[in-house]
C-alpha cells in the first residue's frame, strides 16, 4: 500500500477510474455481443468497487467515468458506449488535463481493459496494459480465445504490456 500512496500522489498524475453500472433490464441493438449473465447490476453490491481499490488509488480519483447504464447500450469501454458512437467524455476530460498516455488495469483483461486501451489509441492516446494488475475471463474463438485475440489487437495497435 505504501508504494500505491507514493504514486497516486505523484504531481502531475491524473487518476480516473470507470464503473460499469447496468440496470437489470439489458437489451442491445448494438449488433451480436457476448450475453453475461447480471453483474454490476444499478444498487446491488456487486456494482461497487472492490474493496482493496478504496482506500488507494481509487480515493486519489480525479474523475469516476459511469458506463453501461443504459439498459439499450452495452458497454466494455471507458471511452465509448458498444454503440461505437456514445461516448462517455472521457477523452475530452484526458485532454484537457494534458494527459498523453493512459495506463489500465482492471477487469476484464479481454473485454473492459481491451476495449478501454484500443479507444485509448483510437483518441490519440499512448497506451499501456498492467497485465498483472488484470484478470481475463478467456472464451473460447476456435482454436484461441478472447485473451489471445486481445493481445493480437494490442499488437497491431502498439499498445504495450507490461
């Protein structure tokens, strides 16, 4: 926790953090998605932060990005709804502040984080992915899964791991 407290301090550091906040009502006209059973469901538990991110990085929060609380939109990105069009303002809110390069961490690695880093570079920002600090769920897509597709596209995007 010491290390955290040292970084999250840091000057000149800008620290946001997005939260998936769905109404239990879900239906998308976003084309074919991945259906996941209720999570991070508006007024329930499971929609909170994990405790061990209260208390750091999270109580240093410049801005808390909410998404997916449309019941028509899904939403893996903290950028942009699934619509593609919809976006959150976080963008604006990074480039107003100066920030260059966003760094990720989070769940999950090959939904959330992915999507999160590919609209990173997509805004014309640098990217990097802790991948310690993140947890995949790993479908199956023939004869790789989501993980390796994810990692593909980070390739191709110059987005690092680190």
């Amino acid at each position: 926790m010491r290390s955290e407290r040292a970084w999250t301090s840091r000057p000149g550091l800008t620290i946001t953090a997005s939260r998936s906040t769905r109404s239990s009502r879900r239906g998308s006209p976003c084309g074919t998605q991945t259906l996941w059973p209720g999570h991070c469901v508006q007024g329930t538990a499971g929609a909170d932060f994990h405790p061990v991110s209260r208390g750091g990085a999270l109580d240093h929060a410049h801005l808390v990005i909410r998404k997916g609380y449309h019941p028509e939109i899904d939403s893996y990105s903290a950028f942009y709804e699934n619509d593609r069009v919809t976006s959150t303002g976080l963008a604006g809110y990074l480039r107003e502040k100066g920030v260059r390069r966003c760094v990720l961490v989070g769940l999950a690695f090959d939904f959330c984080v992915a999507y999160s880093a590919l609209d990173a570079v997509r805004e014309g920002f640098g990217a990097v992915v802790i991948r310690p600090l993140t947890r995949a769920i790993a479908l199956p897509e023939g004869d790789v899964t989501t993980v390796d597709t994810a990692e593909r596209r980070f390739a191709q995007a110059g987005i690092v791991l680190a």
